[in-house]
C-alpha cells in the first residue's frame, strides 16, 4: 500500500487536550481499553470462524528496557480501510456526546462521564508519546498495515509487517508515566478492570536476556531467581521444566454460571477472592436474568456487626464481564451500597454520562429488579426459615432499615419482616408486638437505647408483663420516626423510651404510699438540681424500688440525638425533662422525714444525678463532684 500522512480528524484536536485534562487522575483506564478492544476482537473473530478463535487470547508485555508496553491480540484485526475508519477518524461511540457533556458541565463537581469511559483507544496518549498499531485482518488476501503517530493527531499509516492474524497496540511510555512499565503496576490495574474478561489475558516481562537467563512471564525476576535457587522447576534429571503460564483473569466467573451449578464454598471463595475479605458473608442472592434485559451478578451480606456508621459496601458493576465502576448510585439503589457484590449488566453501555443514567428506563428496571430480588430474598426466609433470619437479624437489620427509609418499594415488601428484639432476647414484629402488649400499652411500643443504663426504668416495664425492645443503634433514632410518619394516620401509633413515658410507669396503688411532705421535696430536689423552675412530681410508681426517674421528652430527645448523629450540635435544645419521685419508696419517704439540712441536701443532690445518669454520661465535673459526694456518703455511712 501506498504510504499515508495525515490528521486524525477535527474531533480529535478537540478530544486531545481533554483527555489529557480531564482524565489525570485515571490515566489507568487506558489498559481497560486496549484490552477491551483486543477482547471484542475476539469476540467478532469467534462470530465469524468459532474454530479459529478457539484458542485465541491477549497478551500484555512490559519491556522496561525499551521503555514498551505492547498489547497483543489474535482476533479479527485489520484492513487499511478499517483502519481509517476506526482509528483515523476518531469513530468512537460516545466522542461528539463526550465534548458536548464536558463543555456543559465541565465546572460542575459530579460533571462528565462515570469512569471516563467511551474514549476508547485514544486514551493511550495520556500516557504514551508514540503508538504504533501492527494489524493485520483475517479476511483472506488482507495486507498487514502499520499507523504511527505521537499525539494522537498527525498520523503515518504504511505496509505493515505483521504474518499472523490480530493487533499489536506498542506504547512508547513517556517518562513522566514510567509508573507503568513496573510489572506490579500493570498487573493492578489489570486485575482491576480485567479480572473477568471473557478472553484470556497473559502478563509478561521482557527482561534483557544473559547466559542462563530466561524471560520472566507474569513474575518478577526476584521470584524468579528464588524458584530457581530451590531448584522448583526441574525434574529428577536437572533438567528445567517450564511451567505453562497462567492467565491473570477469570474468563468464566461464578456469577456467569447457572446457581445450580454453583456450591456454597463457591460462593465463600469468590466472596473473599474478590472483596479481599477473611470473614464468610451470612448469605448471598444469585442474579440470573435474561428477559427483559441481561443481568448477573451476586450479592453478599456481610456481618455488618450491628454498627450503621461507618459501614462500606462494594458493588463492582461490570458491562459484558469488563469492569465499569463501584457504586454507581444510578444503577445501585444507594442502600444496596451497604452491601457487597459484583453486577454484570451486558447490555449496558461504558460511554455512558450521569444525566443518561438518571433518565434511562432500562437502568431504572434494572436498579427496580435489584431491589426487588433483594427483598424476595429477604421475605422468603422471613416466612420459611423465621429462626434463620432471626439470627441474622442483628448483622443486617441496619442495612434493612436503611433501605425502608431510603426505598418506598422496598419499604412496602419488607414492612411485614421488620423485628424488634427485645430486652428478653426474643424477636417480634411490629403485629405481634401489638398483640402481646395491646391491652396495657394500646397505642405505643417502648424502647431502650441504652439497656445497661435505663435498665431501672426497664424493669418497670418488664415486670408489668410489657415487651421493651432494643433500638440501641444510630440509625433507630431516624427508624422510629419514620415509622411513626409511615404508619396509618389513623392509627397514631408511636415509639417511646423507657424513661419518656410516665403514664405507663405509674401504678394504681396510691393508698399504699406513704404520707410526704411534697412541698419540701420539690424545694429540696429543686433546689439539688439548682433549677428553680423544674417541673417535680410526685407519682407512685409500679416498682418500689426506684426512688427518682428523670423523665424526657421524646420528640425533643431525639431532634438533639439527631444533631449529634449528623454533628450539628448548634442546633441542639435544651434538654426537656421532668423529675419524678416516687411517692411508694422507701427511700423518698424517709427524705421526707428528715428536717432540710446539709444531709439531706447531700442526698437529694445524689439521687438526683443517679437519675441523670440513667438518662445520659454526666460531664466531666458533674462525675468528678459525684464521685467526691459518693466517698462522703460513704464516710457518713461508716461513721453510724
């Protein structure tokens, strides 16, 4: 063929400088790319001639010396024409739409493409500063062709070399980018991207060969030298063995596979070859769709330990097997990112922007059927397996509620399988809570945040026969309000502490208490808390035991735990509470006796911070002066 020199396109002298831009910090997505290109190849290859491709694979060689990274495949290849036409003018999918997206949003904090995806073979130039292409077509008579260019702009295209079907991609790479002639570089990011590529995929090094050197294929030469010190490799006549080399890549990963074919140690050694993870997830849901859209994948729920804060998932979503991003919210309902897993969504483009993700049916079917085969999961081992999905509850229920706050569809699938264990250790819906607890507590279901610490006003409860349950985690405080505001309006059903609900407390036998002086303990306690204005009751409570509570209002204690969460404590209240003694103890009635002096001021100044503890950690030189009160109560105590 007649020798050519020219421009790529006008395309490409706008692109160029973008891509050198705008993708700095993912100047790794060049290999994903390449090897993307050398697998479609393949791909096409095996449409046409499936024997031919039988064997076919892609070979990645680092060539330090020469300052090379060369990608070699033996798939279809290419004509001089298809050369023009894919390589010269810039025909990639996604390019004009790519420069209109980043002219619009180029300022804006989320603009442009998810994973810079879409620029296809010219994103070599972010790294390399020369690119040969070496093709040659498997269409009978072809002629091999060469293409060189530095920039990716001005081109030279000749009669190539090449004898065997495929491409040869070489990267002269630019000094500033030496990070990716390092063999430990490339093999990250190929197990990255690549690590389920339908085509296999070999790394070698090309190291300078000396007198009984040899080349090192997917290994550095320290390895190397180590296996032949030990003599691996040799037979019992000295004799060196070569070992076959191994593809880096899975081409047929577990979630490819039908789950019948798939065993439970499958699962487990996928799960923590992938996620990296020592620890066995609770169970998993096999994604296996194939109308009305193309979709795999697996999802693990791992131990999340009962902690909502801090929690990190891992959804890895794959197009065709070749790795697209994590936890790409459009695709992935946001609460499914508690989890971890891998979707592989064939259909789906690489190219693909943000607004396109947003407005497209397909991906809102796609992210719909995820979270409804999530929930069937769920649901179908609420009523077939109760006791194993009890036991799992307290590592997924923060996810679980996560997801009814977030998911309206997955709220309305998953109301009837929400539990509330309680300080008995048993677990019950919010149904059967009603129906064990309705007579004596018709309208509301109590709580405890803190079992250790309320377990006075606990016990109050539990000894009346009345179900306290446990939401003792962050999330609890935004799970109880949504189910007060989702319920039915007319029902008006709510969530109260333990320590915010007097009504309940009280008991029926007032002509059992004692006479008291109320006027001088609510001076007394008053004056304790230095707090003239504070409301002081004097009620009988259920238990005699419990001298004093501090009763707080819940919607005001829980707009303040919500600042806290979120770190907004300058929008906090101030705390609402009521003390309440209890006209049927003991000790208030024998406060009520004794004439006001320094003791008894001593005293009510204990039992008031022995209710403020239940309630919440004194600050620091609250506890400091409790503890100093305490040692003298001691002392006064000794001395009688």
């Amino acid at each position: 063929m007649e020798p050519i020199q020219g421009s790529v396109s006008i395309d490409a002298q706008n692109i160029m400088p973008i891509i050198k831009k705008w993708l700095y910090s993912d100047k790794d997505i060049f290999i994903r790319e390449v090897v993307s290109n050398g697998c479609d190849a393949i791909t096409k290859l095996r449409m046409v001639d499936s024997a031919a491709a039988a064997n076919c694979s892609i070979h990645v060689e680092v060539d330090k010396a020469k300052k090379e990274l060369r990608f070699t495949d033996d798939g279809v290849g290419m004509t001089a024409d298809e050369v023009r036409t894919n390589i010269n003018q810039v025909a990639f999918s996604g390019a004009k739409s790519f420069l209109e997206e980043y002219a619009k949003n180029e300022d804006q904090e989320n603009a442009g493409i998810i994973g810079h995806f879409g620029l296809g073979f010219y994103s070599v130039f972010m790294v390399a500063d020369k690119v040969t292409i070496d093709t040659l077509s498997f269409r009978e008579g072809a002629e091999p062709v060469r293409w060189e260019s530095e920039d990716g702009m001005a081109f030279t295209m000749t009669q190539g070399e090449r004898t065997q079907r495929g491409t040869t991609i070489t990267l002269r790479i630019s000094e500033a980018e030496a990070e990716f002639l390092d063999l430990w570089r490339v093999r990250e990011v190929l197990e990255r991207y690549c690590s389920f590529m339908a085509v296999p995929i070999y790394l070698t090094e090309i190291t300078e060969k000396k007198e009984d050197d040899v080349t090192v294929s997917g290994e550095d030469e320290g390895t190397a030298g180590e296996k032949k010190a030990e003599g691996e490799g040799a037979d019992e006549t000295g004799e060196e063995k070569k070992e076959e080399p191994k593809p880096i890549n899975d081409t047929q990963p577990l979630y490819t596979r039908a789950p019948q074919d798939c065993t439970e140690e499958d699962y487990k050694q996928f799960y923590r070859r992938v996620f990296h993870e020592y620890e066995d997830p609770l169970f998993w849901i096999h994604l296996n769709v194939d109308y009305p859209f193309k979709l795999k994948g697996i999802l693990y729920f791992p131990k999340l330990k009962e902690q909502f804060g801090g929690i990190e998932g891992q959804i890895k979503l794959y197009s065709g097997q070749v790795f697209v991003a994590d936890n790409i919210k459009e695709v992935i309902p946001e609460f499914l990112m508690l989890l971890k897993g891998v979707i592989d969504c064939a259909d789906f483009p690489l190219n693909v922007s943000r607004s396109f993700l947003q407005n497209d049916g397909y991906v809102r079917r796609i992210s719909n059927h995820i979270t409804k085969k999530v929930a069937d999961r769920l649901t179908g081992m609420f009523k077939t397996e109760r006791k194993t999905y009890e036991g799992f509850w307290p590592d997924i229920h923060p996810f679980i509620k996560y997801g009814v706050m977030r998911d309206e569809k997955f709220a309305e699938r998953m109301k009837d399988c929400l539990l509330f264990k309680t300080t008995e250790g048993t677990y019950l819906t919010l149904e059967e809570y009603k129906e064990r607890n309705g007579e004596k507590l018709p309208d509301k279901m109590v709580y405890t945040s803190d079992a250790a610490r309320q377990d006075a006003a606990i016990r109050l409860f539990t000894e009346r026969g009345i179900d306290v349950a446990v939401l003792d985690q962050a999330i609890d405080v935004n799970f109880v309000s949504y189910m007060e505001y989702s319920g039915d309006p007319q029902s008006k059903f709510r969530f109260c502490r333990v320590d915010a609900e007097l009504d309940s407390l009280t008991s029926k036998e007032e002509q059992d208490a004692p006479q008291l002086d109320k006027d001088k303990l609510i001076a007394l306690i008053r004056e304790a808390a230095g707090k003239d204005d504070l409301n002081v009751e004097i009620k009988p409570l259920a238990n005699e035991s419990v001298p004093i509570m501090l009763i707080e209002d819940e919607q005001t204690r829980r707009f303040n735990d919500m600042g806290r969460i979120y770190g907004r404590n300058e929008f906090t209240m101030p705390a609402k509470y009521d003390v309440v003694l209890n006209s049927r103890s003991s000790t208030i009635a024998k406060l009520s006796e004794r004439e006001k002096d320094e003791r008894s001021l001593l005293l009510a100044r204990q039992l008031f911070d022995l209710a403020e503890l239940s309630r919440q950690p004194l600050e620091a030189d609250q506890m400091t002066e409790f503890i100093r009160r305490s040692m003298e109560i001691v002392d006064l105590a000794a001395q009688m």
